[in-house]
C-alpha cells in the first residue's frame, strides 16, 4: 500500500510560478514511477508528468519547458515545478505512484492522492 498526499496548490497569477509536492508513505517509493495527473472541469483527467525510478522524465506537450519534475527519494517526495502558468493550467492536480515491471504497470500497485487544486486568473 502506498499513501499520497499532496500541497501546494493554490491561486496564482498568469505567468506566476507554483510548486506542488507529494509526499509518499507505505511502501518503497524508490520503485515507483511517480507522476502528476490533472482535471478540469468538464474534461478527462490527463497525463501532466511522469518520472521512473531511475529518473527518465515524460512531459504532455502543453507543459513542456515550462513545468519540472522531480523526485527526492530520500524525502519519499515527488516535486512539480510549474513556471509560466496559464488560466488553461487550472485544474485539480493529483499525484500518482505506479509500480513497474518490465515495462508494464501493476494495476494492483497503481495509486493516487486526494488532489490539490491550481487555480490561474488575474
């Protein structure tokens, strides 16, 4: 079992700057892929990020050059940088913790935290 809460959303300004984080508990994080999802209203929920155990990064299009992430195992955290927000950034964002082998996803070991809503309008 692995635990997800996330923080760090909130409302911000077009072209401000958040920081999401999700700390994980319960299981070996380090063997995760961890990622970030998101919905807005009225639409499916969305791949944003994703990062595997070793570090390989995956970006949707529309985030690229703007948005980070990262992972501090140590701390059992999942970090997304997200830089040069725009009102179509808004959405609640979730975390997700997925266990991999060999390249296909255990769907008994896929997680998700409660959310946290991003909120970008002037």
């Amino acid at each position: 079992q692995v635990q997800l809460v996330e923080s760090g959303g909130g409302l911000v300004q077009p072209g401000g700057s958040l920081r999401l984080s999700c700390e994980a508990s319960g299981s070996i994080f380090s063997s995760y892929r961890m990622g970030w999802y998101r919905q807005a209203p009225g639409k499916q929920r969305e791949l944003v990020a994703s990062i595997t155990s070793g570090g390989t990064t995956n970006y949707a299009d529309s985030v690229k050059g703007r948005f980070t992430i990262s992972r501090e195992n140590a701390k059992n955290t999942v970090y997304l940088q997200m830089n040069s927000l725009k009102p179509e950034d808004t959405a609640v964002y979730y975390c997700n913790a997925a266990r991999v082998i060999g390249g296909l996803v255990i769907k008994s070991s896929v997680y998700w935290g409660q959310g946290t809503q991003v909120t970008v309008s002037s």
